[in-house]
C-alpha cells in the first residue's frame, strides 16, 4: 500500500462531497499537498479539531493515481491561543495564506516549513506581530527565490549608488534615479528601511522589536505581493480592519495585506 508519512500544517479546508473535506497541508517532506478527509463534516466524526488551521500533525496518507487520502494523524501542536480574535491570531492566518498563494503543489521546501513554524510560535509566544510577519515574509520570498532586486537597477541593471532610494513594484525592485523619471508606480524608500530588511531577514524571530520603519515596509511588500506575484487582498482584511477600529483608538499596527 502506497503510504506517506509527513509532518505538515494544516493550512485551509473546504467541504468535498456529502460529508468529507478536502484538506491543504503544508508538509516538511513533501511541500504542499492536497488531501480527502472522508467523513470529516459528520457529526461524529473522529478527526475532531485536528483540521483546524495552523494545526501541526502527523499524517499518513494514502497515495494512489495522484490522489492523497488521509488514513490517520496526530496532532504534535495546536497553537490554540492563535485561533482566538486578535491580531496575533489574523496575523498567523494571513501567513498560512502566503504559504498556500506562494507555494506550488509537491515542491518541498524543509528551510520555509522551518520557518512557518518558528512564525507561529513567535506569534503564540506574544512578539509583535507585524514584525513577525515581515520578517516570515522576507525570509519566505528569499527561500522560494521571489527575492526583489536590491543591489542593481530592476530597470536598467545598473548599480544602485547614493542614499535615497525608489523601489518600483512592476519592475520587481530598486530602479537608478535615471530609470526614476520614465517608470509610474514609484514607491520612495528610506536608507533605514533598507537596513531593516537586512535586519529582519537575519534575526531570529525572539529578537524582533517593533519599528517604525516596519509601516514603511509592509506597504513596500504589499505593493511587490500584488505587483509581481499577483496576491490579491487577503481574506482577513476585513476582519482587520474593524479590529484596527476597535482597539486602540484605530492605532493597531497593520499586517501585510
């Protein structure tokens, strides 16, 4: 019998057929994969909570023809404080979100699974959450090879010289002051939130503070997500949005979206 084992997030469900579910997982060994639940929409159904986003399992599933069937799993963590309303919860699902947008099917990538995993417990452990998911951000488009141009014109290949800076998302990075008068959509950019990229894709989740130059660079990732990996707006937005407006006065800090 054709087996799997893995150890995978679960990153989404929706309903398949009369009383099962189609499950996306996000595996160390096999990358993101899809699989039937059957029987997971009835009512005594055994599989419980183990479906539930961001839930890290044991899996055994059952290849056959292309199809994954899950025969069994054992939850290793719940990040249970991740699924109550707050920003550190949204901010989590919005991070499984980019995993399953950015990731093709079957194509492993240990190191991103790694640090999806290191997110979650940065974000459970109560570190700042819009820091946190710059940084997963950052180190995840670095791992999958999405990485903007940074050292040379994105336009021209020229070298970037001097201190003040234009980044253009259509063009996929930096672009030269002399590119910078013929290109639209010009986003300028602060010789401070260069370096805290640098910052944020070096340092380990438990050293992140919150920044001001992190505001700055949410909109610059939103603006390339949309531009050259056609993310749309996610789903949490709205959800976001009127938690920005309750808590604090509208002052809560904004992740990527």
């Amino acid at each position: 019998m054709p087996l799997l084992k893995a150890t995978g997030f679960v990153l989404k469900t929706r309903t398949w057929g009369e009383g099962d579910k189609l499950a996306t997982f996000f595996t160390r060994e096999k990358g993101k994969i899809f699989g039937v639940v059957r029987g997971a929409r009835k009512p005594k159904s055994h599989w419980g909570g183990s479906l539930e986003p961001m839930t890290l399992l044991d899996l055994m599933i059952y290849e056959k023809g292309g199809r994954h069937t899950l025969t069994q799993c054992q939850i290793i963590k719940t990040f249970r404080t991740l699924r109550q309303p707050g920003i550190s919860g949204s901010t989590a699902l919005f991070l499984t979100e980019l995993v399953d947008k950015l990731t093709a099917e079957e194509d492993p990538n240990p190191e991103a699974f790694n640090q999806l995993d290191l997110a979650f417990s940065a974000l459970e452990s109560g570190l700042p959450p819009l820091s946190v998911s710059l940084s997963f951000t950052l180190k995840f488009l670095n791992l999958l090879g999405f990485w903007p141009l940074m050292n040379i014109c994105a336009s021209c290949g020229k070298k970037i010289e001097g201190n003040a800076f234009t980044f253009n998302p259509k063009s996929g990075g930096l672009i030269c002051h002399y590119c910078k008068d013929t290109i639209s959509g010009n986003v300028s950019l602060g010789e401070r939130t260069l370096n805290r990229i640098k910052i944020l894709l070096e340092s380990p989740y438990h050293e992140l503070k919150d920044q001001a130059e992190d505001f700055e660079l949410n909109e610059l990732l939103l603006s390339f997500l949309r531009s050259q990996l056609g993310m749309e707006t996610s789903k949490v937005k709205t959800f976001l949005e009127k938690l920005e407006k309750e808590q604090n006065g509208g002052n809560f800090p904004r992740i990527l979206r």
